[in-house]
C-alpha cells in the first residue's frame, strides 16, 4: 500500500488525519472495494500511533508544511509505517534507514 501525502498547506501529522478521516468516510459510503479502504485505513492508524510528529517536523522542516515535494506514506516488508521522500525511508520512532 502507497499512500501520497500533500504538504502544501498543512503539517504531516494533519495531512495524515485528513487521510484518516477521509478514509472512514469512503469506508461507510462505498460498498465496493472495502479490503482495500481498510488496509489505507490500518496504515494510517499505525502512522497515526507510531510516529512522533513534533519530532519529525523538527528534524525534517519538510514535514512542516508549505512545501510540494513529493512524499509517501508506505508499508515497508516489516509491517511498519515508512515515510518516503527524496532519498529518505523515515520509520519510527522517526530513525533513517
């Protein structure tokens, strides 16, 4: 599962409960294609529980909001949120790989 965040107008931590929030949304609306909303839906909720925010947004001013560059939110091969950008795999608690 890959997840685009845009930080163009707000932090990571808002982008991803946006995401969040969406997601329910659709979850309850559509009939279609639940497995796939409820595995978005689990990624986010890990993000959501396992990232320290105000630490990446220090660390990475990227993560702050205002900017374009593009940015994923992933599962990597251990079951674990991964933020990618540029160069970067991010994992908690907000280590480089």
């Amino acid at each position: 599962m890959k997840i685009q965040l845009c930080l163009e107008k707000h932090c990571i931590e808002t982008e991803i409960k946006r995401r969040h929030n969406r997601a329910i949304s659709r979850y309850f609306k559509e009939e279609q294609d639940k497995p796939a909303v409820e595995k978005e839906l689990l990624l986010l909720e890990k993000a959501l529980a396992s990232f320290d925010f105000p630490g990446l947004r220090c660390k990475w001013p990227v993560f702050s909001g205002g900017n374009e560059s593009p940015l994923c939110l992933i599962c990597d091969d251990a079951g674990q949120p991964c933020l990618l950008f540029a160069d970067h795999h991010i994992v908690p608690p907000c280590n480089e790989k």
